[in-house]
C-alpha cells in the first residue's frame, strides 16, 4: 500500500445514476468527523454500461476503496459480481453495501437492518404483531418483507395496484407472505399492528391517496419509507386517526451503519444532530 493511502485513511464510495441526489456522503461525512477518523466517502456515478469494469477494478486493487454503497439502478449487478454475497443478499439478489476482505469482494443489504433499527429505536415493541401489511410491491419492499418475517411476524399481506408483483414477492419469500390487490386494502388491513407505505406516493408533497386505517388492531405502528417530508401524507393520516407513527429517516440513517464500521472500523451512533443534517 502507498504511504499516502495510511495518512488520508480508508476511501469508500457511494455509486448509482444518477447519484448527485444520494445523501450517503453527508452521512458518513457527518460520522468521519465526528469521531475523527481519517478516511474518505465521496459519490461516485457510474454508468451501467461501466459498473462491471469498476468492480473488476476495485477487486484488481486499481481502485483505491476497501468498499462503498450501490444504489439504483447497480444492486442486483453488485449481488452477481460480489465474490461472496451473504445469506440476506442472496434472498433478494440484490446487495447495497460491498467490502473488500481477504482479497474477496463481500456484498450485503443493509436495507432491512434499517428499517428494523429504526424501529426498534423510535418505536419498542412495534414487532409485538404477527399481522403485517405491506403497501407497494416494487424494489423497496424486499427487504422489508425480509426483516419483518425475520423478526417473526407471520402473516405479512403485500398489497399492490398490480398484483401480480405482490405474488412474485409472496412465491418468493414463502408461505408467511400473501399478495392482494389494492381493492381488497380495507379488508387485509383488519387486526393487522403493522402498516408499512413502500411506495413512492406522498413524497415531495405529492397527493396520497385517503386511508381508513381504522381495521387496523388497537396499538398498531404506521410507517412510511418516505422521509421527504418527514411526516408524510400516510403518516399524518395514521396519527390523526390515532395511530402510532414512525417516520422513514431513521431508516436511511441506520443502514447506513453496518458499511461505516466495515469501512472505518468504528461503530456510529444515529443520534439528533445527524437527524436534522440530513433533513
Ligand atoms: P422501486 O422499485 O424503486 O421501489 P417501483 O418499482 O416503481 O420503484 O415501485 C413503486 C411502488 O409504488 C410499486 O408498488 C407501485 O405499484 P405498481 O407495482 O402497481 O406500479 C407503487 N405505486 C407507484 N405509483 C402508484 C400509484 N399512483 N398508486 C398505487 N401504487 C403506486
């Protein structure tokens, strides 16, 4: 390694195209200086047609990363050319954060971590529920699906406006995952504790369709991957008709985390002041 290399610390990337609107150098930016290592996490955006040539690079040690984030459209290609991909990332084809260990490129997601991290710090005992309902069918709800069957909810109903996406998620994740339209919403909803919006609506102040979130069981959490605004239209619904929020920034923040120790061997805590940087 050169000299250069030891005084300028380890160097991670975030890669997707386009990733100008990527908030992951803040982040890592905000926890490098907070806990003062040396190290560098910058965006880099990279064409499809490339991304194979830079992993290839990055595996040759032509690259000067131990790792980095992918993001859309790169994941399931970071999936296939990672030399061992872990149990998560396998389940989804798809990975979002890669290291390089023992000369091996190592792929996982850390999507659902977040998710549940989140959760688990703004909201205990969210998962004291078998009932789930999944709003949306499309690239974010994977994982999610895969850590809310992890925590051991048993019955999680994936709704969409095009069901037959709901039915690839429930023919791929088994038995504990059903698929319906969003004509039967109203009804799947009843006694379920867990409501979660995947989809893009309501975010930049986009309308968001009315949601009679009553069927849901007494206690039951309301969350949203949308964190643009914070307090989206579903949640905002959800809390007016006395529901429990949680909004979706935390998740952002905290799959963030397992990739920071990886690269910079430390790690960082989520706390308020990275709350409001990023927002
Ligand atoms: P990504 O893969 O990035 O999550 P996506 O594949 O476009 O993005 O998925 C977006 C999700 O939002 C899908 O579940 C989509 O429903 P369809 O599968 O029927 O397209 C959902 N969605 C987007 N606009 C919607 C709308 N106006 N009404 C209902 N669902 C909508």
């Amino acid at each position: 390694m050169d000299d250069s290399r030891e005084t300028i610390g380890p160097q991670a990337f975030v890669t997707g195209f386009p990733v100008k609107h990527s908030r992951s150098p803040l982040i890592h930016g905000y926890w490098l200086n907070t806990l003062k290592l040396p190290g560098n996490y910058g965006a880099r955006e990279i064409a499809p047609a490339d991304f194979g040539q830079f992993v290839q690079s990055m595996k040759a040690g032509e690259e000067p990363y131990v790792g980095g984030n992918v993001t859309i459209p790169h994941k399931e290609m970071a999936f296939q050319l990672a030399d061992e991909p872990d149990e998560l990332s396998k389940e989804l084809g798809a990975a979002n954060t890669l290291w390089l260990e023992d000369r091996k490129l190592k792929a996982t997601n850390t999507d659902g971590r977040g998710f549940t991290a989140n959760l688990d710090e703004r909201h205990p005992g969210w998962d004291n529920a078998e009932v789930a309902i999944v709003f949306g069918a499309g690239g974010a709800s994977r994982a999610i699906i895969q850590a809310v069957r992890d925590r051991g909810f048993k019955d999680i109903r994936v709704v969409n406006r095009t069901v037959d996406r709901a039915r690839e998620l429930a023919d791929r994740f088994g038995s504990a995952v059903t698929a319906h339209p969003i004509q039967a919403l109203r009804e799947v909803m009843s006694g379920a504790g867990l409501f979660i919006n995947t989809t893009s609506l309501g975010m930049d102040g986009d309308e968001a369709p009315h949601i009679d979130f009553s069927p849901l069981r007494d206690g039951a959490v309301v969350t949203d991957i949308v964190y643009v605004p914070l307090k989206t239209p579903f949640l905002l619904q959800a809390q007016n008709q006395g529901f429990a929020i949680v909004d979706g920034l935390g998740m952002l923040l905290h799959q963030a985390v397992p990739g920071f120790e990886k690269w910079f061997g430390k790690r960082p805590v989520v706390d308020e002041h990275l709350r409001d940087l990023i927002i």
